[in-house]
C-alpha cells in the first residue's frame, strides 16, 4: 500500500462483497479503513458498510470507478451456475471489464478470493503452495486457473487466496443431511479440506494489516485449516456429537470432488493463528461443545 500518503486511512474496495465480504469490511471500518462495497443489490449489505450498487459485468456501471484508486480490493468472485459456463461467467467474463479498469488506475493490490479447487488431485496426495495447478478433467476448475493466470499477466501486484471449502454459518446443509441419517461411505477414502468463515475472513484481515504497516505479502496462498480429514471421518463424528445412530450410506461424491489433502504452509508461516484449526473445533463450536484440550 505504499501508494497512501501516512496520515491517509488505507482505502479497500470489497467487490462482489457478500457474506465474506460483508464479515471483513466490518472489521476494516472497526479499524479504520476506508471502505467501499461493491454489490449489485447493496441492500443485502449490512447498513454499515458505504455500499456501491455495480454489476462488475456491465461496462457501463463499472464506468462508476473509472479512476478511483484503491489500496486494496478484495474480489471475491462466485460462479453464476455450477457447470463450467457459470464459472465463466463469474470469474473470466468480468475480467472483461475489470482489467482495463484497473490497468488505467492499477490498485495497490488485488485479493482475488479463488479455490483449492485448482488443486485437481483424485488420489489423496498432498498439495501445498508450491503445487501446480491440475484441472485437465474439471472444465470448471480450468475456468478458475485460467482467471487465475489472466489476472496475474496483467497487474503487478496479484495475490490469490486458494481458499478450500468454507464453513461456520448456520444453516449448514451438511449438518441437515447428517441430522437426516444420510452420511458419504467410508471407502474409498475421500479427503476433505476446509477453512472456516471466521479463518477465512480472518486471514484476509491479518493480510490487509501488513500491507498496512508496508510489509509484503505473497503472490499466492493455500487458505485451509491443519487437518484435512477422511469425509467419513468428519461425518461419523458429527453424526456422534448429533446423536445420530440411524444411518444410511449415500453415493459417494464423483470425481469432480476431488480428493486430496491440503498443506497449509504458508499461511502458518505467515504468523496467522488458526482460530479453528480443525473440524472438531469448528464445527465443536457451531454445536456449542465445550472445546477440547490441545
């Protein structure tokens, strides 16, 4: 953020800002920071936050920050459907617009919020990092690299957050299908990574805050808690803290799911703390458990 005079508050657009977003400007403005948010319908938008109603896609509204400068924005992107066209349609297409916006006034830096879904692992490998991107059998997961790599090659300052997947809000669709009985198979052994919204939002903060104080930050970073687990591994002991005992074996997920075990090395390395660093305690607090000792 070396672009902001010292006396000057550091500036954060937050686009596409929804639950995510919503979570993170809260704290920025608790803070200090200058907040825009940026939806197409602000009105879903805590009454907080200064709110920008823009659809990204259309080049004339986004013609609304022609020349605006940001220490930061947060783009946290979400596909339109779940086939591949939804995801370009949520994550390529709006570079369309977005690019030459930011090549005219280049932002201090771009948080682009993509997914561990670029990791196309099938076997259980570990991935951290340093691993190489493989979607050649997930059209929707080639979608995310492929904005991945168009936004990089046209700023200079790009940091992507491969987050895995996220929880922590109620409801949870996962806990409803396990209050029902139904639970994944325990073979073959599927892995499951995640990161819970709090972790998430906090991550980003703990991001934002050194750039604040003009320390550099990295190009990229694998966003999942300490404990990739076995989905069977999760779900049993979930069914176990609901007192589910009738269960009921449902088809496993297909190979677009993936299957594979994340390494969160440099998010711990960055000096984050994980505020739940496994699903036991994540999930042990939407349950309102007593914590476990470490």
């Amino acid at each position: 953020m070396s672009a902001r005079p010292s006396e000057q508050k550091p500036t954060v657009c937050l686009l596409a800002c929804g639950d995510l977003g919503t979570a993170l400007g809260l704290r920025l403005i608790a803070g200090g920071y200058d907040v825009l948010a940026v939806r197409r319908d602000p009105t879903k938008l805590a009454a907080q936050l200064p709110a920008l109603a823009l659809d990204y896609r259309d080049p004339e509204q986004v013609g609304q920050l022609a020349g605006r400068y940001f220490d930061a924005v947060v783009w946290t992107p979400t596909p339109v459907r779940g086939e591949a066209q939804g995801y370009r349609m949520g994550y390529l297409d709006p570079l369309d617009q977005l690019l030459p916006l930011w090549t005219q006034t280049p932002p201090g830096r771009v948080l682009c919020v993509s997914s561990t879904r670029v990791y196309g692992e099938r076997d259980g490998a570990w991935v951290d990092d340093t691993s190489g991107t493989s979607v050649a059998d997930d059209p929707a997961g080639a979608v995310i690299v492929a904005a991945e790599q168009r936004l990089r090659d046209a700023l200079p300052a790009v940091t992507l957050l491969r987050l895995a997947g996220i929880y922590g809000r109620q409801p949870s669709r996962l806990l409803q299908r396990l209050a029902r009985g139904e639970i994944y198979p325990e073979h073959p052994t599927r892995y499951s990574n995640r990161i819970h919204r709090d972790d998430a939002v906090g991550f980003i903060h703990f991001l934002l805050e050194r750039m604040a104080r003009g320390e550099s930050i990295e190009s990229h970073y694998l966003v999942a808690d300490d404990d990739p687990a076995s989905r069977w591994e999760v779900e049993s002991w979930l069914c176990e803290q609901l007192g589910v005992t009738d269960l009921s074996v449902i088809k496993q997920a297909g190979p677009a799911g993936g299957n594979k075990r994340c390494r969160n090395t440099r998010l711990r390395a960055s000096g984050y703390a994980l505020q739940y660093p496994d699903y036991k305690a994540g999930y042990g607090a939407m349950l309102g458990l007593a914590p476990t000792a470490p």
